[in-house]
C-alpha cells in the first residue's frame, strides 16, 4: 500500500509550557501522531517552540547576569537547544507509543536551519515577545545593546525580536532522504534555525521563524500529499468567537484567499495556519490541508472533524 506523505505541525498545546507538562503532553501527541501512522501516513514532523525557547533564553541571560564570566547564547543557539530537546521528548514518547502497538519504526530529530533575508522588513519591525520582565534599567542595557524591548504595564519591559519569513530548508535533502527512506522526521522544529548566509557560511540570525509558515514551506517543499496542522481548536471557524459563529468542515483555496483578504482570521492564532495552508497549495495543487486539534485527530481521519482545505 502507498503511504500518503504528509507534514504533521504540531502547536503550544501539543507540547506544553514546561519541561513537567512537556513529558505528560507528548504522550498524548504520540498517540495522535501514532494514529495518523495506522491510517497510512508517512510522516514528517514539526513543532512550535515559543515558551521552550523563551525559557531558554531566560535561563542562559539570567546565567550571565549572576556568572558574569558566562557568554550570554544567542537566540539562534537557544532555537537550537529547543529543537533540541523537544525533538527528544516527541521522538522518545512516539517511539514507544508505536512499539506499543506493534509497530517498529525510526524516528529521527533533525536540527534544522533556515535561510532568512537579512533584509526583511521583520528585522525593522520586530514583533516576537521573548525572555523575562526586565526594570527600566535593564531595558536600557537591552537597548544600548541594538535589542528591542516593549513595555507591558504593571509588569516591566520584555525583549521583542524579528519573526521573517523563511527562504530555503538548508537541511531539506537529508530530511527527503530520511523519509523516503521509510522514516519518521522531526525537523525545522521552532520554524527552524533562522540563519544568514555570509559568502559560503551561515550565520545565526537574532529572530524566530513562524512555525506555521515553516510547515507549510516543508510540505510544499517535501511535495506531500498533506499537510495536518494540530492546534487547539478542532476546526477552523468563521465569526470565531461571536454568538454566530460557524465551525468549517471544508474550504476551497479560493475562500481560504477571500476571507483572509477579509480579515476573518485573527493574528497570531488562525491567520499564520490559513497562510500556511495558502502557501502549501499554491505550490501543490493535488494536495490536501487538515486543520484540528490533538483531541480530534482520530474524528477527522473519519471525517468528523477537522477543517479540509483543498484547490
């Protein structure tokens, strides 16, 4: 039987906020992920880091602040410590979880680098909040430094960073190659390591990369034949949040399009998978686009669930 190659993104929930709640929350990805491997799906695997890298990069800046000796790591080594991590923690719980019923496969974690513009317009408007509350003071130190910082009140100034868009998967042969190869990929974890291309070297960029934006480049790039977005909503919604809102079994390209142009999704949660989705059948016509959540995953597979978007 031909497997159906597809781009699993998983979000915030599927992971969790701390190292405990990652443990218990990877679990139940892996059965959802396991589910998808029954149905026939070869799968590549990516995931969203913003509270681990966060957590990172507050813990190595408050390392420099009291070890002063101690180098602070850039944001770019911080993505890499996430991807890092978080692969380990899904590779290990859906190892198991497919062991556990009689299925032996490879799964593998790949740090993967993605080559942004050095001159994209996001480097000029950061948006991305990262690490923890700083004092006034502190936020000068950040600015004297060419960091952003944004101010919430009541709380203090936090650091804010660039999120451009991706231009090429610097590891995407190997990532073909492990999945042709019959494998399980974890990859361009966190969006990937966003880097700079300097002559023949890559240098690490100070910014994240829209996870989303990233799934739907890979699948489009992978030329899968779907590309599954698990978030925490079980579909995708029109009027979300108001009395008359309408949960969406099934949207062509085109309405993805005319409602986006609209303003119908909401910044920051919905718009980027919408965007995503537009990106990947684009450039993949016969492709398919499922949006739902963790919990949903084994309703959607019979179609009772879940938004499919499709050209």
């Amino acid at each position: 039987m031909t497997k159906k190659k597809a781009v699993v993104s998983l979000g915030h929930k599927a992971l969790g906020y701390t190292t405990t709640e990652q443990q218990s929350a990877v679990k139940i990805t892996a059965r959802a992920l396991a589910d998808l491997v029954e149905a026939g799906c070869q799968l590549t695997i990516t995931h969203s880091n913003g509270p681990q890298i966060s957590m990172i990069h507050k813990a190595m800046t408050e390392l420099r602040r009291i070890y002063p000796d101690y180098t602070p790591a850039p944001m770019c080594v911080c993505s890499a410590m996430s991807q890092g991590y978080v692969g380990y923690d899904i590779q290990n719980s859906l190892k198991a979880e497919l062991l556990s019923r009689g299925i032996s496969k490879t799964v593998s974690t790949i740090l993967t680098q993605v080559t942004v513009d050095p001159y994209d317009e996001a480097f000029y408007e950061p948006t991305k909040l990262i690490g923890r509350y700083m004092s006034s003071d502190d936020a000068e130190i950040e600015i004297q430094k060419g960091n952003y910082v944004q101010e919430t009140p009541g709380k203090g100034f936090r650091r804010i960073i660039a999120a451009p868009k991706p231009i090429e998967i610097v590891e995407l042969e190997a990532i073909r190659t492990l999945a042709q190869a019959g494998q399980i990929v974890i990859a361009c974890g966190g969006g990937g390591i966003p880097v700079i291309e300097q002559q023949h070297a890559l240098k690490g960029a100070s910014a994240v990369i829209e996870k989303d934006a990233i799934a739907g480049k890979l699948a489009a790039d992978l030329h899968a034949d779907q590309l599954i977005i698990l978030t925490a909503v079980s579909n995708v919604y029109q009027h979300f949040g108001s009395e008359d809102q309408r949960a969406l079994s099934a949207l062509t390209l085109s309405e993805a399009e005319k409602m986006t142009a609209e303003g119908e999704f909401e910044k920051g949660t919905m718009l980027p998978k919408i965007e995503a989705a537009i990106t990947y059948l684009s450039a993949n016509p016969n492709g398919s686009v499922l949006i739902t959540s963790i919990e949903s995953v084994s309703d959607a597979l019979r179609g009772k669930a879940g938004t499919v978007i499709t050209r």
